[in-house]
C-alpha cells in the first residue's frame, strides 16, 4: 500500500511543476508570435493563440490549485480570451494605448480573426488535458 501524500505536499508539488510548465509555455509562445520563417502567419497568429490559451490556464490554475477546477478552468479562460477577441472590433483610445506596445497586443490582440476561435478552443482543450496530467502526476 503506497503511503498517504499530505496534501500541502502535493499541492506544493502541482505548483512547482506548474511554474515549470509555464517557464516552457512562455517563451515558447514568445518565440512562436516573433517568429520568422516557414508558416510565419500560423505560428505567429494561430499557435501562439493555442500557447496564450494554455499560459492562462495555467496561470489561474497556479493561483487556485483546486482538482475541483481542472474542467471550469479552461471553460473560463475561453469565454474571457473569446471576450477579449471581440473586443479587437473596438478600438477606444485607452485599448489602442494598452495596444501600442508588444505586450500589450500580445496579451490583448490587436486584429479580430474568426479562425482565432477555433484555435483557442484548441488551446483549452490542451491546456485542460495539461491540467489534468498536472493533477495526477
């Protein structure tokens, strides 16, 4: 019989691995929006939008570790990033400030694309699959 983990331990143990997965995930998503090259549009476009999906569960899941909100995690970052997307139709001048800057169009975006749906959708489902292989490592 294997020994009972206490919980803190475990917890502490699924944040670590957690922050490892996000210094993976970040400049991986960097790397992939300045990329240059071969597909040039999709991986600055679309699979950095798979990656910033998954940053952002990862995010919120290193802030509440909860097994309880392995499947609302993803559920919640889709509808916010989704939200956001639409958001790109409006250009107030407080968004074009935030906007003016690279970090600024890399967490808020700048152009609306449908295709960017889908590839969030994507990105939620793997990023949710992420969770669940964290959880029961």
């Amino acid at each position: 019989m294997q020994p009972m983990i206490p919980n803190c331990h475990r917890m502490r143990n699924i944040r670590k691995y957690c922050v490892y997965s996000l210094l993976v995930v970040t400049p991986l998503g960097f790397g992939f929006k300045l990329y240059k090259g071969t597909a040039q549009w999709w991986f600055n476009n679309y699979g950095a939008g798979l990656l910033y999906e998954i940053f952002w569960i990862l995010v919120v899941f290193l802030i509440s570790p909860s097994k309880k909100l392995v499947s609302k995690i993803p559920v919640w970052v889709f509808i916010v990033t989704c939200a956001l997307e639409i958001l790109q139709l409006w250009n107030p001048w407080i968004l074009q400030v935030i906007r003016s800057s690279f970090i600024g169009r890399a967490l808020i975006g700048t152009t609306f694309a449908w295709w960017d749906f889908a590839h969030y959708a994507i990105g939620c489902f793997l990023g949710w699959m992420w969770l669940r292989w964290l959880v029961k490592m």
